[in-house]
C-alpha cells in the first residue's frame, strides 16, 4: 500500500512542477546540428560576425575558415565588419567592440559565433564549431521581405515564435557584396599572395537599421504569435552598387547571444523556415 501511495505522489509532483515551470530552452526540443526537422520549429543558422580589415595580413585565415564553413553548411550566415585604416571602416563598431572585449584593444583578426562565442583559434581546423551551433528545431524564425523605392530602402522583419520568449533584442545589418579591393595576406592561405590583388569582400557591414546591441522586440513573442518590425531609410550613402545590396536580421537574448539568424538579397520576400 505505501508503494502506491509513494507512486502517486511522485506523479503529483513531475505533474506540479510541470504546469508550474515557465523557462524556456532554446531550440527544443534537441539543437543538436544532426536532430531530424520537427515540426512548428524552425531551421536554426549560425552567425558569424567577422572583425576583419583590407589591411590586416591574417584576416584571411578567418575569411578562408568562413569560405569552408559556407561550402559546408547552408545554414552559415556571415558579416564583415571592418576596422581600422581601411576603405570599409564601420563607424559604429565601439559598442560591438565594448561587448566582446571590455576593457581590451580590438587586435584583428577577430571572430566571434553567434555574437559572443569564441571562435577558436585556428578557425580554419575548427570549421566544425561553426556547423555544430547550426540545427533544425529553432524555438524561434525570421522571414525578411524588402525593396527599394525612390531610392529609400523599405524592410520587414517578420518573426514568429514556436516557444514563449521574453527579453528578445532585434538586431538588422545593412550589408553589400563585391566590393574589389586590394587584401593583405600574411598567410599560406590563397597561395600566399600578398597583397591579394581584386580581392572580393562581401558581406561587409554599411549600416545598421537597429542599435547594433539590438532594438527590444516590444511585440508578442509568446508560442504560435507573428510580429513584423518595419524600417523605411534613405539608401546608405556608402553603398557602392544597390544590386549587392543584402541584409542580415537576428535576434538575441538578455546575455547577447544570438538565437537564430536570416539573411537576404534586396527585392526578396521570404517566408519562414518553419518545419511542416
């Protein structure tokens, strides 16, 4: 008799504390990279955030890492962020900089994976790090629609939650592809060529739509809700060529990390990544 009594109130309890727990884990139920779809989640990308510069001889170890992980895995989304004396210097690096290295000067190369992880050191024999934070079953998804008219750029960020979230930050990049320039190169990398003449930067950050630490994501971010941020700015006057004109959108936790992220060439209308 007191095994039954012991076994009912064991069930009592998971069923309490079941109904009573509201912490959310992200990409539940699994994230590992190899778990099959489920569905109403969503496919889960990685971030790769590149502190790089034309003129810093051994950022092409990690542009090369990036170039294996891209061939690798569709789900790698990456953005150049240049620094320094250099053609493409982002004047609004210093609070990204504060972010990851408080307190310390930004030595180049640096990379960080889903904003605040460390990509570690050489990236190109860690390529599998990148991949491993990629996955299918996403709590969260992104969907990016935009288009330019009379010369503004006009963007919704759509999202749509398969959990319950709280304390979510948006963050949007305004990125541009084919930028020719020369590259330092100090490593075996590329054929050792130094400089690399014509080297093709792309995905090289021009502006941000958002505070680059993120706007809060004021909408309903609970399970089964869609919420649709809107921007309309002028075309940034930096840009080279609108036709390589790109975007990345992602969203991060109270900590910074960034839980998924969608990337997207302009005049594209997205619909979610969403497991059926």
């Amino acid at each position: 008799m007191k095994k039954i009594y012991l076994f009912a109130f064991t069930l009592s309890f998971l069923f309490l504390n079941s109904c009573g727990d509201t912490t959310v884990v992200e990409n539940l139920p699994d994230g590992n990279a190899t778990t099959p779809p489920i569905s109403g989640y969503f496919k889960k990308r990685v971030l790769i955030e590149d502190y790089t510069g034309t003129w810093c001889g051994n950022c092409t170890r990690v542009s090369y890492a990036i170039e294996q992980a891209v061939s690798q895995s569709d789900k790698v989304v990456s953005v150049a962020i240049h620094n320094g004396n250099d053609p493409y210097h982002f004047e609004g690096i210093a609070p990204l900089k504060n972010l990851i290295l408080p307190n310390t000067q930004l030595a180049l190369p640096v990379s960080r994976l889903n904003r605040m992880t460390v990509w570690t050191f050489p990236e190109p024999t860690n390529v599998q790090q990148a991949i491993d934070l990629t996955g299918n079953n996403s709590g969260l998804g992104l969907a990016i629609k935009s288009a330019v008219v009379n010369n503004n750029i006009n963007v919704d960020i759509k999202m749509k939650f398969a959990l319950n979230y709280t304390n979510l930050k948006l963050v949007v990049y305004v990125l541009e592809d084919g930028l020719i320039n020369l590259q330092k190169n100090y490593t075996s990398y590329y054929n050792a060529v130094n400089p690399i003449p014509d080297y093709v930067h792309n995905h090289v950050l021009r502006t941000t739509l958002t505070n680059i630490l993120g706007d809060t994501v004021e909408g309903n971010t609970e399970a089964g809700n869609v919420f649709t941020k809107s921007f309309s700015v002028p075309m940034p006057a930096n840009i080279e060529n609108i036709g390589n004109v790109n975007f990345v959108a992602f969203l991060v936790d109270e900590n910074n990390n960034a839980l998924n992220v969608r990337a997207s060439h302009i005049n594209e209308n997205q619909s979610f990544e969403e497991n059926q």
